[in-house]
C-alpha cells in the first residue's frame, strides 16, 4: 500500500515499490486502535516530553542538503514531519500500521509537506529497498516489537550507505534506584489507571508499556544494543539519556569500508 501521492514515487527507484505485510504484528494490533489521538496522549503520557525527544534526535542529523532518509517506526509522522522541518531533505516514512499512517498522512498534507514526505506500509525486519538505498536511516521506539533486534539492526544497516547515519529513539529504565522506582510505579500502576477513561485501546496500550520497556531494557541495555550497532558496521556509537534514563537516544554512523 502506498499512502501518499503519485507525484512522491521519485523519492524512490522503481524497483523499492514496498509490499504489505501480510501477517498482523503485535504493534498493529496496539496502535492501529488509539492512532487518531496518538500524538495528544503521547505527549501527555510522557510528561509532555515526546516532542522535546524527538526535537534532540533530529538535531543529531547531520546537515547535508538533498539526503534521502528513512525513518522507520514513522507512526503518525511525527519525527518525519521535524526533519522536514529542520532539513532539505527528502523522507520515506514506514510503518506496519495502516491506520497510523493514515492519521500521519493527514498530517503530512495539512503541513503542505507531501512533496518531501512519502509514507508507506512495511516491516522493519523486511525493508523494501536495495542495499544503500538512503544517506540517513531513523527508527524510534521499534525494538521491543521486533523478534530479534539483532537482524532488525543489520537490516537497517544493510539499506543504509557507507558513512550514512543511523539514529534511534527508545524508551529506558533509569538508573538511579529512587527514580526508577518512581518510573516503575508510573508505568505499571498510574498508566494503566489514567488510561481507563480515555478508551479501550489506550489503555491496553497503557498496561503493555511498562512491563514491554522493562524487560526489553534488561534484556538489552544500553551498552548490549550499541554493541548490536558495532557488529552490523555502526563503529563509533554515541548515547545520550534523556529524562534521566527514561528515554535514550542512540546515533552513529555506517563504517565507509
């Protein structure tokens, strides 16, 4: 499927026309249902730190006229529409799921950006493109609904160009004891709660969020997934905690050789 006008296909070489997912994921059975109000009540779930997250990512980004970047995960295009914003670049936006991409297309087009940004439906474990396809390769909040981190890492590295850019935005459990116990509370008591009246679907999302982050930051911390980065050609990985641990952003760049 593709979600966006005809006139965005030069954005891409004909031969990266993406194919839909057959099987349903986990992450659209969540999302597909809360996508309308996804970007109100995420901002109000993280303390109205979601866009100032996803502001530092993109200031990570080199600034290098004419790249195409992809940014996986795009949900409702949030982070596509603040490269645009910030970059002359041109950014294919993916997701699994359907109906977030239509509520990110409508934002997409009242901000007049749909010449720059084409979203379209795929899987990050299945990327539709030739190797070295983009200059800059984006993904926020995508490993705790993949099967394996690792191959998701080396696929998106495999579409990525030598020297090209890889940045990443993920939830993370604190360090220091006192806040993590705070965040711990939050995400598995006060969520869940506060989610009721809001509607069915944000509040399965609310009960999933809290045990999803925990487990998946303890299977893989941050020193494990920028070890991931090294083995699929991402040497030098920089790291930077936001909200004291809360949210982590991740950036580097693909080995030239």
């Amino acid at each position: 499927m593709k979600t966006n006008k005809g006139e965005n296909r030069s954005a891409l070489p004909a031969e990266s026309q993406p194919a839909v997912p057959v099987k349903r994921t986990l992450a659209q059975d969540l999302f597909d249902g809360v996508a309308p109000s996804y970007d109100t009540w995420a901002q109000v779930l993280t303390f109205f730190q979601y866009l100032p997250w996803r502001r530092f990512l993109v200031s990570r980004m080199a600034l290098r006229p004419g790249k195409l970047v992809l940014d996986v995960c795009t949900g409702t295009a949030g982070v596509a529409m603040e490269i645009a914003d910030h970059h002359d670049d041109r950014i294919v936006g993916l997701d699994v799921s359907h109906f977030m991409l239509e509520a990110g297309l409508r934002a997409v087009e009242k901000k007049n950006l749909d010449g720059r940004v084409q979203l379209i439906q795929g899987r990050a474990e299945h990327l539709p493109f030739p190797d070295q396809t983009f200059d800059t390769v984006v993904f926020t909040y995508l490993l705790r609904y993949v099967q394996d981190p690792d191959a998701t890492i080396r696929e998106l590295s495999r579409v990525l160009k030598p020297g090209g850019e890889l940045l990443s935005l993920e939830f993370g459990l604190p360090e220091a004891l006192w806040v993590r116990a705070l965040w711990e509370i939050y995400n598995r008591v006060v969520m869940p709660v506060m989610t009721i009246p809001v509607s069915r679907g944000w509040h399965r999302v609310g009960c999933f969020l809290g045990p999803s982050i925990s487990g998946f930051c303890k299977r893989y911390p941050v020193d494990r997934l920028a070890t991931i980065w090294r083995d699929n050609g991402i040497p030098l990985v920089e790291t930077k905690p936001l909200l004291r641990g809360a949210a982590v952003v991740m950036w580097g760049k693909k080995s030239s050789n």
